[in-house]
C-alpha cells in the first residue's frame, strides 16, 4: 500500500460514510423521538433510488400505489376510530379527506408527469415526494398504537416492518438491480486522486442535510418540540406537545433522509430491492457509535465504519462484511464500561 | 359393516387402476415464490410448453411450488414418490433444494433431473442428473480464449457465496493445467456499495486478464469498479451467470468489449450452423418467445425445454423394461440417461455416463462479446 491506494480507499471511505451518516442520524432519531430501533430505515435508500430508476424508464412506480394505498388504510382506520367514538359524519369525511388529499395530489402528478420522463431533478423531487409520506404512513398503522409498548416490542414491529417492505420492493421493482444516471458528470484529478462529481455532490448534500436539522432542532418550535419528547415524553405531553404528531414528523424526517441518501448512492452503485438493509444496519452500527442517543458520535462512527469497510475490502475483502460488524462487539464494551449504570429504559 | 367391506373394494378397485394407468408422471417442484423465483418462474413457463404426450404416452405433469425453502422441496419429493407415483421428479431450481430433493429421489429409486447444478459428495445423488453446466464446463471457452491470446495471469473478483466458491475453485484447476497463474483474489457481496478496494488490489497485481463472478445486474457493478480504476474492458471475463440482457442495462458502455461465458440456447441465432445445439436453440427460442414475448428467452426456460428433448429420448427406452408407474420403468429411466450417449440439447451437449451426471461435454460453453449493448459470438 502507498500513498496514493490510501488516499483513494480514504476518498471511497469517507463517500459510504457520508451516507451511513445520513441513516445514522435518522436512526438515533426514529429511536430518540419514539424508542423504536428502526430497522426499515435502509429500506427508504432503495425505494428512493429505484423509485427514480422507474420514473427514469417512464414507468408508474410501485411506491406510489404503496403510498395511496397505505393512505385509504389509514383513513379507514382513522374513520373507524372516530366513528366509534361518535364523531358527526361531516366531519369523519373532513378527517379522511385530510389524510388522503396529499397522498392523491402526488398520486395524480406521478401518474401524469411518469409518462413524461421529465428532467432527472424534477424527477428526484417527485421521487422524495412519493417516498417521504410513507414514512409517517408506515408509522400509523405500525407503531402508532403501540406507542407506549417495550423497546423490545417495537423492535419486533420494526423486523416485521423490514419484511414487508422488502418484500414489496420485490413486488414492485423486480428482482434485478438498477444503476441512475449522474447528477454530475464531471470528473476532478488532483494527484493520483480522482474525484467524480457525484462524490462532491454526497459530501455537499450530507453536509447540507446535517446543518439544516441541526438549525432545524435548535431553531423551530417544531424541532424543539421533537427535542422535548426526545427528552421526556410524559412531560412533552402536559406541555401541550403531541406525541403522536412528533412520532409522524420524525417518521417523515427518516423517510425523507433515507429516500435523499438512495438518490445520492443510486449513481455509484448498482442498487437492488434489498439493498437498503445493509446500509441501514451499517448506519445502526454507527449510531451504537452514538450510544443511539448523540449525533455528532454517530456521524464521526459512521464516517468511521466506511473506512473500515473500504480498507477491509483492500486487506482481506472475504471478510469485510464480519470486520465491520464485529466493531460493534468492542464498541459496546467500551460504552458499558463507560455508563455502568446507564439502566435498560424499561 | 357392508359399507366398509363396499368402500374396501372400491379402493382396491381405484389403486389397481392406478397402478395399471400407462400414462408417464413427472413431478415437478419449483420455487415459484421465495427468494429464487426468479429461476422457477421461468423454468415453470418452459415446462407449460410441453406437448400433452411423449412417445405415444399420455404426459402427466405435476407442478408444485416450494418457495425456495429445503423442507417443502423434501415434502414435495416424498409426496411424488409416495402419493403420485412419478417416473421421473424434477427440480428444484435453487442448489439448496435441490441437494435436498436428491437424497428422497435416491430413496424411492426414482431418477430426479435437477434445475441446479449441484456439487455433491461422492456416493451421493446416484439418482440424479443435472440439467445446467456445471461451472467446470463453462470454464472452458473462458480458458480456451485465454490460451489463444496468451494470458499468463489472471485475477479473480466473485461473490462470497457457494457460486463464487465453485467458480474459484473450477476456474482454479483449469487455469494451473493451462499454465495460467492466479495473481489476485478477491471477494464481495451482491449488495456491497462499492468494490473500490478490491479494485484497487487486482489493478495493483496486473493480471493479464480477471475473472468476475456474479449473476445478472449484480456482475455490473464489480465490472464498472474495475473500469473506473482503469482496468481495460476489453481483459474483462463474465460467467455464465451474467449472461443476461441485465449486464448490458446497467453496465452500459462500461461493458463494451468484455467478454462472457454463456450457454448456446440463449444465443442460438448468432451461433456458426456447425454448432451441434444451434437448430434446437434456435427451435427453443421460437416456440418460447412466440407465447412469451420478444426477448424473453432465457436460460432457466431453455433447462426445461431440454428436460422434454431427454424424455423424448429415454422413455421409449425405458418402455421396453416396464410400464409407466413400475419399478422396472423408472430403473430403465436411469439406465437410457447413463447409456443414451452423446446428445445435442438447446443448451449443450449432453453425455450422461453412471460416473458423471453432469454429463455436459467441453463443447457445450460458447465465449460472447458484447459489441453495440448486443451479443456477439467469438469465432473458436
């Protein structure tokens, strides 16, 4: 190994880990907001980016039936709900209205703009619009009810979560893999380095990303309130806070991070239906990095865990996947040695 | 008590029918759901292709699913030995599966043709027959190539998993008899982001030539991870597994130039008229693509269309030992495969002998080119 392989695996490295990053940060989200480990969370990245391959082939997207159709649940849910409870009809009608008029308004635009193959950004914007309302759709019908259940509990809806949607990936984008075109073509040599436009584009939009929820958290009252149910649930909610309303938004914000960063990878790699799962349990790992609770340790965990991926799959490439996982194991030594009496939340 | 002595007879009466039936029973197990649908499906519509008869017999085909999973592939078989009475089992499509099938098909002495090819233990799988190349065989238009244009080294990129494994280790054995030396070896995983350090690695060593191993749009990326770190496409080998229009989709021009080890039924059009297996692949392709689509041929298809070229073949053979349903008839079955001798099918050449029932001979393995996002058959 020399100088300029080091250099280029640490490029390689830091490009994964800028999108493990990415999950890394939903997660201790997802589990800071709500306590549930969300193991979907790489589920997003593939939808995003093979939502964009079928607008890209000119095609509906499967997401978008998945979309409205979790939508008609939800608003035959909710109508039930009310409706035993004894709300007046106009208003259960209002109510469903309520749910499904988003849903239906992109509906109709993917149906009229996916024969159209319009430009790729248009594209990708149509694309997290399609993706993001299934976040808070999922958790709806998934967690919702369940808010108040063990971490455990939500961890076994999480792994049955994960399952439906990969398995509605297959469904709808097939077995075979897709690979986007590039947002940006250029290319950039400085020494034995080659830095493609596409990398300078992850660095931005990570960067960007972890700037705008870090103003997002200190400076809306919406951010603030997600901090307060983060912090203390019983508490948020005597201050007037809805904790199912934080739960919804955080859900879209990690739907939202999860479809961005499939945008971002779709043109360096060729993504399939299950591809989102490896990346998102390498994002779990970094935000263990983070004791699933600080962001900046889960960022700089994941930046790490993309070196290591990228050196391990140099030094002894049959083993990369085992080097990476296997960090955890002394990770989560350090930090109980660390936080002795840090008690199971129960 | 005259009820039961009446129902009695009447079964006697329905299983002496049923064993003095002549019509020739396969029983087929597909994974039709599960992870390895993609193969079953396929190879289900070849089968929903065959005629009604074979050698003047009525054809009796059983399908059933097992969705990809050991335990209902094993059920099915013991359901056809035991329930159905089959002639022949056939299946599955996934190696697992497969493996499992063999030891229930060895057990009711009944002859299984695989949809896999299956690497088992010696004394094992006495009963069954592989209608896919074995790795060993598609390694030879590869080694060949090399040969002719004077690679000394080569470097292996391939999957982490059993197919990976068998490809190291047959190209491995083929390449030291040729001379050629192994310089790198690298792995990697269908879902992996990047193959940058593995990259960097086998363009370090400089091998005369590399080998990728994967299947489908999976063989894409490995191959654009070579290119962009400014490995020359045209020193770049796919296996059989690749030889799918998915490589051209998603390799794009990355891909241009490289070559690919492919069975013959998936290109029989462009194949010289010498090729033993042209006329039958071409026949393949026609009758699949008429119902299916245009191209929509593919290799899983092409293993059952075989499967019916080998019925055509045997059971007249068999014919002559037993009937349908017997004992005597299915053991004629094992017999006329192991002796048949050397058989053209769509996918190959075909030479089952009581040693080996892989049975394809070098032969079988065509080299391909991708030129202008299509095939192109490299002349021998």
């Amino acid at each position: 190994m020399d100088l300029s392989i080091a250099s280029i695996l640490v490029l390689d490295g830091a490009t994964n880990g800028a999108i493990y990053a990415l999950m890394a940060l939903a997660t201790v989200l997802v589990f800071a907001v709500t306590r549930v480990i969300f193991i979907p969370q790489g589920e997003f990245v593939a939808y995003g980016a093979l939502t964009l391959a079928m607008l890209q082939l000119g095609k509906v997207p499967g997401t978008m039936w998945l979309m409205l159709g979790l939508a008609l649940l939800v608003a035959a849910l909710d109508a039930a709900h009310r409706l035993r409870a004894g709300v007046a009809p106009a208003q259960l009608a209002l109510g469903a209205g309520k749910t499904l008029l988003l849903p239906a308004a992109i509906g109709a635009v993917t149906w009229w703009a996916a024969p159209r193959q319009l430009d790729l950004v248009l594209q990708s914007v149509l694309t997290l619009a399609i993706v993001t309302p299934i976040g808070p759709l999922v958790y709806r019908l998934a967690y919702q009810s369940l808010a108040d259940a063990t971490v455990l509990v939500l961890l076994i809806v999480s792994v049955g979560v994960h399952f439906a949607l990969t398995g509605f990936g297959l469904v709808a984008f097939g077995a075979e893999g897709f690979r986007n075109p590039s947002f940006w073509d250029a290319r950039f040599s400085v020494g034995a380095l080659s830095l493609s436009g596409q990398a300078i584009i992850i660095f931005t939009v990570s960067v960007a990303l972890m700037l705008a929820l870090w103003l997002f958290f200190e400076r809306t009252l919406y951010g603030k309130a997600l901090r307060a149910t983060a912090v203390n649930r019983l508490g948020a909610r005597l201050m007037g806070i809805s904790t199912t309303g934080a739960g919804q938004l955080t859900f879209a914000l990690a739907a939202f991070i999860g479809a961005l960063s499939g945008l971002l990878i779709g043109p360096t790699t060729t993504l399939f239906y299950d591809s989102g799962f490896l990346i998102g349990l390498k994002g779990f790992v970094a935000a263990i990095f983070g004791g699933l609770s600080s962001y900046p340790a889960a960022a700089l965990g994941a930046v790490f865990v993309g070196l290591l991926e990228s050196f391990g799959s140099f030094w002894a490439s049959a083993f990369k996947e085992v080097i990476v996982f296997t960090i955890i194991l002394p990770v989560l030594l350090w930090r109980s040695f660390q936080h002795p009496h840090d008690d199971e939340e129960e | 008590m005259k009820t039961i002595a009446l129902l009695g007879a009447a079964l006697a009466a329905a299983l002496a029918l049923g064993s003095a039936r002549a019509d020739v029973t396969v029983g087929v197990s597909l994974p039709l759901t599960g992870p390895t649908s993609a193969l079953g499906i396929p190879a289900q519509n070849g089968i929903k292709l065959w005629p009604t008869t074979v050698a003047g017999e009525k054809l009796n085909v059983i399908i059933l699913d097992d969705a990809t999973d050991p335990t209902i592939g094993v059920k099915n078989a013991r359901r056809f030995i035991t329930e159905d009475k089959v002639d022949i089992i056939m299946g599955s499509a996934a190696t697992p599966i497969a493996a499992a099938m063999s030891d229930v098909a060895a057990e009711g002495q009944t002859v299984q043709m695989m949809m896999s090819p299956v690497n088992l233990p010696p004394g094992k799988g006495e009963w069954s027959f592989r209608l896919p190349q074995s790795t060993a065989v598609m390694a030879v238009p590869i080694i060949e190539h090399w040969k002719k244009t004077g690679v000394k080294t080569y470097g292996f990129l391939g999957y982490a998993d059993a197919y990976g494994e068998a490809w190291l280790a047959d190209i491995g054995a083929a390449a030291e008899k040729a001379g050629i030396k192994r310089v790198a070896t690298e792995r990697f995983a269908r879902t992996d982001t990047s193959v940058t350090g593995q990259a960097l690695k086998i363009v370090a060593a400089n091998p005369d030539a590399v080998l990728v191993v994967a299947s489908g749009s999976g063989a894409a990326m490995p191959h654009k991870g070579l290119v962009e770190r400014g490995y020359p496409k045209n020193k770049i080998y796919q296996t059989h597994g690749a030889a799918s229009l998915d490589l051209i989709r998603v390799g794009g021009k990355d891909v241009e130039g490289s070559y690919i080890s492919s069975g013959p039924a998936v290109v029989a059009d462009m194949l010289p008229d010498s090729n033993p297996s042209k006329a039958l692949g071409v026949r393949y392709i026609n009758e699949y693509e008429k119902v299916h689509g245009k191209n929509s041929a593919n290799q899983f298809a092409a293993h059952s269309f075989d499967a019916y070229i080998l019925l055509e073949k045997i059971v007249p053979l068999a014919l002559k030992k037993g009937k349908p349903g017997t004992k005597e008839f299915r053991q004629g079955l094992k017999d006329a495969l192991e002796t048949m001798g050397r058989t053209p099918v769509s996918q190959g050449v075909l030479n089952y002998t009581p040693a080996d029932h892989f049975g394809y001979t070098p032969e079988t393995g065509v080299l391909l080119t991708i030129q202008n996002g299509d095939w192109k058959v490299v002349p021998h």
